[in-house]
C-alpha cells in the first residue's frame, strides 16, 4: 500500500513539474488585428487584461478632446462678439481683452490639436505592444537565469584586491 501512495505522488509531482507549452501567436497577424480594431491584437495574443487600459485610455483622450474643441469654440465665438460690431451681442468674457480672447482660442485650439496627433500614437503603441507581445511570448524567463553577486580576492603584482565578482548563468 505504501508503495502505490509513493507511486501516486511521485506520478503527480511529475505530471506538474513539466514544463507548460507556450502557445506560438503569429506578430503578423496580431499586429493586423489590432491595425484593424485596437485591442482585438492582444485579445489574439490572450492578454485580456489589456482591453480596459486601451480602451479607457481612449474614452480619457476623446474626453480632452471634446473639452478642449468646446473651450475653442467658446473663445472663438467670445471673439467673434468682442471684433463685431454689433452691440446685440456681448463678449461671455468681459474681463479678456481681444488679444486675450486670442491666446486663449489658439491656446484651446494647440491642445486639442495636440491630443488628436497623441491619438494617433497611442493607436501606434496599441499596435507596436500586440506586435511585440506575440514576438516575445516565447522569451526564457526560467530560473535558469541568474546572477550571482560573491565577494572576490585578486592577486595582481604581487598585490592582494579584495572586490566583488558578478556571474550571469544563462
């Protein structure tokens, strides 16, 4: 009886102690995936974690953008009533003088513009991250690679150093 329980648990702790097989992903293909719909590359790559960061990153983007168009077109349209000359419509910013209303319009407008092109390379980096993942996913990351920090004695002329010595083991 002794011997089957023995068996049994040298055949489980065997079974677990092989190595998992990593699934192979195609970089071509998760990097089409995601160049199609941002996100769809990493859910190939089954990195379904991702998928909230992405598309959150773009709901807080397309945020700033919207923001940013409206205050553009609130100082847009204050100057527009600060140069008319209609005296029916009155500048919503009392306080600015016209090259204020300026400023802050090109200021609006700078950020707005700004966010649209970091939209684009956010897209980029939804990209390059799928391409990447799927060429590095069969990277060793065992423990097989390791350094080790030991303290070390030299003689060189004649003279005894006392140092410290790095071994990597790959």
């Amino acid at each position: 009886m002794k011997k089957v329980i023995f068996l049994i648990i040298i055949t489980f702790n065997l079974s677990f102690s092989q190595e998992k097989k990593l699934r192979v992903y195609n970089p071509k293909k998760a990097t089409t995936l995601s160049t199609i719909l941002p996100g769809l590359g990493q859910v190939y790559n089954k990195q379904y974690w991702k998928l909230p960061i992405i598309y959150g990153g773009y709901a807080v983007i397309g945020h700033y953008i919207k923001f940013n168009n409206d205050m553009y077109h609130e100082f847009r349209e204050a100057l527009t009533f600060e140069t008319d000359d209609n005296t029916s419509t009155i500048n919503p910013f009392p306080n600015f003088s016209k090259n204020s209303l300026e400023r802050n319009m090109e200021f609006w407008r700078r950020n707005r513009d700004m966010l649209i092109i970091f939209t684009g390379v956010y897209y980029l980096l939804n990209i390059v991250d799928a391409h990447v993942f799927a060429h590095l996913n069969e990277f060793d990351t065992s423990n097989d690679l390791s350094i080790q920090i030991r303290p070390n004695i030299e003689n060189i002329n004649s003279d005894n150093l006392v140092g410290i010595s790095i071994f990597i083991s790959f």
